[in-house]
C-alpha cells in the first residue's frame, strides 16, 4: 500500500487520539484503582481465593449437578465472589473500568458514525447489541432482538 498524505493524516490523527484518550482523566481514574487494588493485599488475597475456587468450579463443570461435590463448590463460589466483590479496593476497581469501557464505546461510536450512521458498533464490550444493530440487523439469528427490516 502507498502511503498519501491522507492516509499519513489519519495516521496522525489516530495517534494523537491515542494520547489524548492515555491522557483523560477516565484512563487517570482507572489507573489509579488499579494500583490501588494491585497493592491491596487483603484485596490480593481475596482474589487468589476466588482464582482457587474457581478452579474447583471448572473442574465440576464437565460433570454438572452430577459431580459429588456440585452443591458443596457452587456455594463455595458465589460466597468466595461475594466477598472478593464486596471489598472496597475491588468494587472501586470495577466501578472504573466501567467508566473505562463506556468512554471507550462512545469513542468508537463515534468514529464509526463519523463514516456512516449504519456501521455496527460493539457496546459494553460485547460484540454486538440490539442498540448497535442498525437498520439491516445484525446477522445473528435474532439473538440481539434486532428486526431486519
């Protein structure tokens, strides 16, 4: 491909909305609470517990309710979650990356109705939604609830 200059403009373009998205103070926040949850050590501790048990929980899956122990490790689980997510440091941590997440959704939207209003555009970090399927739907099977018109 032959380098134009408009191409080299958008380059530029692209690489000074990448800094300036580094810059925001959403990047700042979600940063911030990352270092903070990384250095948390109870923080820390709780999520080892819950990687461990989750592993447990991987294990039973390729038996379902029959695994001896499906009772015993699904309760294990959602109360080990429950304690990781209730921690400030996580919830905090989660809270931001939210906020990451929707800035960063709203920017690709953005751009991408900035060349035409029917480009698909993924929301909440899913691939594709019933709000981003446009007029000609989205191709999956109906499973977004989109109508094809």
């Amino acid at each position: 491909m032959i380098a134009t200059l408009e191409h080299v403009d958008i380059l530029d373009q692209a690489e000074q909305l990448g800094k300036q998205i580094l810059q925001s103070e959403v990047v700042l926040q979600y940063k911030q609470k990352k270092k903070a949850l990384q250095r948390d050590e109870k923080a820390q501790q709780l999520i080892k517990n819950f990687i461990a048990i989750k592993d447990d929980y991987d294990d039973i899956q390729r038996f379902g309710r029959y695994h001896p122990d499906y009772s015993e490790i699904m309760q294990r689980v959602r109360s080990t979650k429950r304690k990781m997510d209730l921690n400030d440091k996580v919830a905090d941590y989660k809270v931001a990356e939210r906020h990451l997440q929707a800035f960063l959704d709203e920017i690709s939207e953005l751009i991408a109705f900035s060349v035409s209003s029917k480009i698909m555009v993924p929301k909440d970090g899913s691939f594709l939604n019933s709000s981003s399927c446009g007029v000609d739907g989205c191709g999956s099977g109906g499973a977004c609830s989109c109508q094809a018109s």
